[in-house]
C-alpha cells in the first residue's frame, strides 16, 4: 500500500472512531448524571460536537473541494483547542483518545488541504502554457 492510501485510510479511520467516541459519549450521559440537566446537555452536547466534526472530516474527504479543506482545517483546530482543554481539566483516556484522534485529523486536513492547494496551482501553470502555446499558433 503506497503512502497516499495509507495516509487516507488513517484519516477515514481517524474520523469514523471521532464519530464512535461522539456516540459513546452521548449514550453515556444518562450513567454519569443521574438527573437531567444543564450538565447532562452540555455533555451529550460535546458528544454530539464530536460526531458533526467526524462526519465533516469525512465529508470533506469525500467531496474533494478546496474550500471545505479549510472548513475541516478550522473545525479542526478549534475541537483540538477544546479537547486540550478539556484534557487538562479531566486527564481521562477518552480525553487523551480525542486529541490524539483530533491530531491525526487536524494534520490530515492541513496535508489535504495543501496537496489540493498544489495540484491547483499545477493545474493553473498548465492552463497557462496551453493558453501561450495557442496564442502562438
């Protein structure tokens, strides 16, 4: 397997086990509070936070389009910031799960963000020497 596929395959992977960790981390609210409320919100919401930002990772994987790349890069950073954070208030495994997860991400974006970057200034100065070629004609 070339470089490129695996780089993929451990982005996708990356992003679905984000979105796994978002799951458990909503359908374990209710064992961890034992009453409703703003606590309990607030912690399926982050659950939930982490499913949207797997499932942007993979849609952007998917569409190929240079402006989602910095959507994914963006969303990237900021969950990296947050599971930081809240890595430092509560050093838990699922805490140390997400940010490795959110690296892998955040540095796969940039890397896809980047080649796509590269392959349309390649496509431009390809453009432009047939454009010159033609005008020569």
């Amino acid at each position: 397997m070339d470089r490129k596929r695996t780089l993929t395959l451990l982005f996708k992977t990356s992003a679905y086990l984000l979105v796994l960790l978002g799951i458990v981390h909503i359908a374990l609210s209710p064992v961890f509070f034992r009453r409703f409320g703003l606590d309990v919100l607030w912690f399926a919401g982050t659950g939930m936070g982490l499913v949207f930002l797997g499932n942007l990772n993979l849609l952007v994987q998917i569409s190929k389009r240079n402006g989602f790349y910095m959507m994914a890069v963006t969303s990237n950073i900021m969950g990296l910031l947050l599971m930081v954070l809240i890595l430092l208030m509560n050093p838990a495994p699922q805490a140390w799960i997400g940010v490795v997860l959110l690296v892998i991400l955040m540095v796969g974006s940039i890397m896809n963000y980047f080649s796509t970057l590269k392959k349309m200034i390649n496509q431009e100065e390809t453009d432009i020497k047939e454009r010159e070629q033609n005008s020569a004609e």
